[in-house]
C-alpha cells in the first residue's frame, strides 16, 4: 500500500488526488490544507464580490466529507506542514483548530502549496485586502456589500481587471493603479489599447505608470504624488510561488522562483512531486523554466503525477500559457509569447495583424476583433497569438492554441477545415485568414511594415499612398499620406508618387491587394500590416490618449 501525503488542495493538489484514487482503491491519500476549503473555484472568486455568482456554496466544488465519502480521501483542513524530513519521509502537521502537532509518513508526497499575493511593505498596506482563497474572498464581500463609497485595485493584470469590472458592476467608483505603462502584460502595445479605452468607457479611473507608495486613511498616493479616493483598497500586483516549505527541505528552486522540476513534475528529491503555482513549468516555446500560474495545467499535471505514481506511460505537458479574460464587453486572449517578450530573448518573428469580423458581415450581429499572430520566419511555427474583441475571440484562440500544440505552422492554418454557417464564422474564418496572410509574407509575395516602421520606412524615401475611399480619409490617415482609391490606382497611375511606396488601408487586406497591383505594374510597394486600425491604435499614434 502507497502511503501518500498532499500538501495542498484546489485545482492542482485535488486533481492528483482524485486520479490517484481512482488508480489506485488500495493507496492511503492524506491532503493537508491550510485554509478551511479545499477545492473551490478559484477563478470564480472575483464574480462572488460583483454578485454575478449569486451564492458562496456556487464556489465550493467539493468539501472533506464528500471527498470521502466518494473517493476515501483524508482531506485535513486548518491544518498546515511545518517541516519535511526528507530522511525519514515525515512530515509535521500543525492543526489550527485545536493546536495539535503530529507527523504522518509517505512514500510519496506531492507539493501544491500554490502562490502567495505580492503585498509590497509600504506605509499603509494594513488596509489593503487582497484576493487568493475564500477566506479572502469573504473579507472583500463583507466590505463591498457596505457599498463604499470608491475602491481602488492596486495591478492591472487578469484578476485586477476582473475585480474592477465586478466593482463596478456593484455599483462603486473604482481605478486601477498600474506601475508599467500598460494593463494586461501579455498584450502588446498596439493591442491593449482597445481594453484602455473599454475600461475607460465604464467609468474605471486609469493611473498608468506610477507605482503605489503609501495608502493613508482615505486614499492611495502614488509615486509621482497624485492623490486617488480609495475606501476600499485591493491589491492585485501579482503572485510569488510560495516555495517556503520545499526550501526548508533542501529542494532545488529554480531561475523563476519556483519549485524545479522534471518533465514528470518530479523534483529533485525522487519521493517528491510538486504541481501548480508554486512550479517552474517547462515553456513550450523555449523548454525553459516559467511561472503559469493558470488552473488548466495545474489540473493537468496533478493528473500526470498520478499516472506517473500509479505506473502508468506518462506524455510530458509543456506549457503554452493560454490565458483569457473578460473586461466588461470586451474577451482578452493570448497563448505563446508576446512580441516584448521575444525581442528581449532576440528571438526572429515575424508579426501579422488582422481585424475580421466574429461571423459573417452580412449576418446580422457580427462584431470586430483584432488578432496578432507570431511567427518563426525560418521554421514557421507559431510563437504566439493575442485577440481582442467582443464575441468570437475564445473560439480563435482555442483554435491556434490547438495548433500551436499539434505543431501546426502558421501557413498551414489556411488548410483548417473549421466549422461555418453564417452566424457562427465565414468561410474563410478569421484563422484560416491569418494562415491565408501567413502565406503570402513567409512567401515573398507581399513585403509588409509594421506600425512601428512607418517613421523608418519614410525616413529612407518611401512614399505613402491610402488606397482608402475619400470619406475613410477624411476620418484619420498616416501623416503626408497620398490618397488614391484602390479602384482608382489604374486609371491615375500617373498620379503615384516616384520610387518606393508604403500602401496603407483600413485593416490591410484592400492594401495587400493594392500592393500585389502595384508591384504587378513595376512599382516596388510594400503594405502595413494591419493597416491604419493598427497603426491609429499603436501608443505613439493612438487619437484618444490613455490616463497616466
């Protein structure tokens, strides 16, 4: 009989659990959690504090005694591991409810302590609240239930803008305090924007690129001196894997911070598992050590440490970091790595943008989105994909994320036979296009500039010409830009500027065709990726200015 100790629950702890016992009927399988709960939904947290989830049992996934009751769990809550004796196999247990210590032993043992929230020591960080457990969850309920009067959440990752957008809809005045310049790191420049103005068009203060410094009686004050209304403070900067316990036992952490481990989630020592935010995954993109700390492939590996226990052939999982988000009507996604992050390893990519529609434009309903697709230029494989918009963009990005795990490179996404009917895609579906864009720029046969080009582009001699309509024009164009309909590009040719011209349009697809013309009729043309959506959208050129 296995004797097997877990040391914490939810997604990664309770996944191995379960699968374990359903390998193995005869196993002893002892979870010791800190908290009161142990499997609850953790990513439906935030929607408790705005009332969208009505009822705090809706969160509570499984409790001990059903545990038992259905799988012969001993699931121990208020209970902590103070030390583990790697000699001996033993760990000491603390219980909190009546102060009693003891020590269980293991063959195996399985670490899924999970993150601990940043909470900088700044003057005033006391009154912050901040967001892990339900414990937590039901301190933030208490106090938004007393409608105050202005909140402030102090990050503006996935769970700050969760917990803004369920604020407001509780009816509080609340701001976002972020150092960087931006919200949601994962989204290059040029895509965040739409989530700046959205979060803008719902009354969401935006204090971008000054840290938090001190919190007073009533406020926040930031770094560069500004003075926010805060009743309510929730701090949301990020999470540090919380690696206390497998430090003290001697186990090797990682470049990340996280808990080393092999392909199998072994760790160093060979009766020693570790699953989920508290690890360093294995990146899919560069099979080096990275913090993803996201409920799917905690799951995930909690079941391959079970196989791998159990004895059974084990497929390693690396991981892709696919991540969605909604902020108020807008849908965030992105899998893979981001431009920023590929310039800083000085990884070659090339970048592609394109701005379909989510079904069919003549259906009624359909909205816009934007994706940016990622590309190795020499092998193809996609490196990374983001989308923004209001309806479709799950379904995208699910879609390259299976791609990018099958090893699908970025032309062959055109070969995608997808699901259509009118109000549900195109015939050519936004993927298929982006392989279809693909396609044409790996090949040669339409040279494209990016946003953040044009400045060079026109420094070395290019001209630009809009092959927009007039009225399209007249809304906003790339500054000194020539305007001639693409319909009209024939019968006005002698009206093209001399040498090199960079052709520009709406979303750039009426550009590659322009540019194919062009280059047919002897002219050396280029065309903007993405067109002026992208370009009015990228930081230096965006119209309507994001708060600071």
């Amino acid at each position: 009989m296995k004797k097997i100790v877990v040391i914490g629950g939810v997604a990664g702890g309770m996944s191995f659990a379960a699968r374990m016992r359903r390998l193995d009927e005869s196993a002893d399988i002892t979870v010791i959690e800190k908290s009161g709960f142990v499997s609850y939904a953790n990513c439906g947290l935030p929607y408790y504090v705005g009332g969208v989830i009505e009822k705090e049992e809706s969160l509570l996934l499984q409790t001990p005694e059903s545990l038992w009751k259905r799988f012969r769990l001993d699931v121990r809550t208020k209970s902590e591991v103070l030390t583990i004796d790697r000699a001996s196999k033993q760990v000491e247990i603390l219980n909190h409810v009546d102060g009693d210590k003891y020590s269980l032993s293991y063959d195996y043992l399985v670490l899924s302590p999970g993150a601990s929230p940043i909470r900088p020591n700044l003057p005033g960080i006391e009154r912050s609240l901040s967001l892990r457990n339900v414990e937590d969850v039901k301190r933030i309920f208490e106090t938004v239930i007393k409608k105050p009067s202005s909140a402030v959440v102090v990050g503006g990752g996935f769970i700050g803008l969760e917990m803004v957008e369920n604020l407001v809809h509780r009816g509080i005045k609340s701001a976002i305090v972020e150092a960087a310049d931006q919200v949601l790191m994962p989204l290059d420049p040029e895509m965040v924007t739409f989530v700046h103005h959205e979060l803008i068009s719902h009354g969401v203060g935006l204090h971008l690129g000054s840290a938090l410094a001190s919190i007073t009686d009533d406020s926040v004050i930031l770094a560069n001196g500004e003075e926010i209304s805060a009743e309510l403070i929730i701090m949301a900067i990020g999470v540090r894997p919380e690696v206390t316990i497998a430090k003290a036992a001697g186990l090797e952490i990682g470049d990340r911070g996280g808990v080393k481990v092999d392909e199998f989630n072994r760790t160093s020592d060979s009766a020693i598992y570790a699953v989920g935010d508290a690890v360093e995954k294995i990146d899919s993109i560069d099979g080096h050590g990275a913090l993803v700390p996201l409920a799917n492939i905690a799951n995930r590996h909690g079941r391959v440490i079970a196989d791998r226990i159990a004895g059974r052939k084990v497929r390693p999982v690396d991981a892709q970091g696919t991540a969605i988000v909604k902020v108020f009507d807008l849908t965030v996604a992105t899998s893979g790595w981001n431009e920023k992050r590929l310039k800083v390893a000085g990884r070659d990519f090339l970048a592609i943008h394109s701005h379909p529609a989510s079904h069919a434009g003549y259906y009624p309903g359909a909205q816009g989105m934007s994706l940016k697709l990622l590309i190795d230029p020499d092998t193809h494989q996609i490196l990374g994909v983001q989308g923004v918009g209001k309806e479709g963009v799950d379904k995208r990005i699910d879609v390259i994320a299976t791609a990018m795990r099958g090893s699908i490179t970025a032309p062959e996404l055109a070969d995608l036979e997808l699901a259509y009917a009118p109000p549900f895609g195109s015939a050519k579906d936004p993927v298929n296009m982006l392989g279809y864009i693909s396609e044409n720029v790996l090949g040669g046969l339409t040279p494209t500039v990016q946003w953040s080009q044009v400045e060079e582009k026109v420094s070395q001699g290019y001209s630009i010409v809009d092959v927009r309509t007039t009225d399209e024009v007249d809304r906003g164009t790339l500054p000194g830009a020539i305007n001639i309909p693409i319909d009209e590009i024939r019968a006005r040719k002698s009206e093209l500027p001399l040498g090199k011209i960079l052709v520009t349009c709406q979303v750039g697809q009426r550009g590659h065709a322009a540019t194919r013309l062009l280059r047919e009729l002897g002219y050396e043309a280029v065309n903007l990726d993405g067109g002026y959506m992208t370009w009015s959208n990228s930081p230096a050129n965006n119209i309507e200015k994001v708060g600071k």
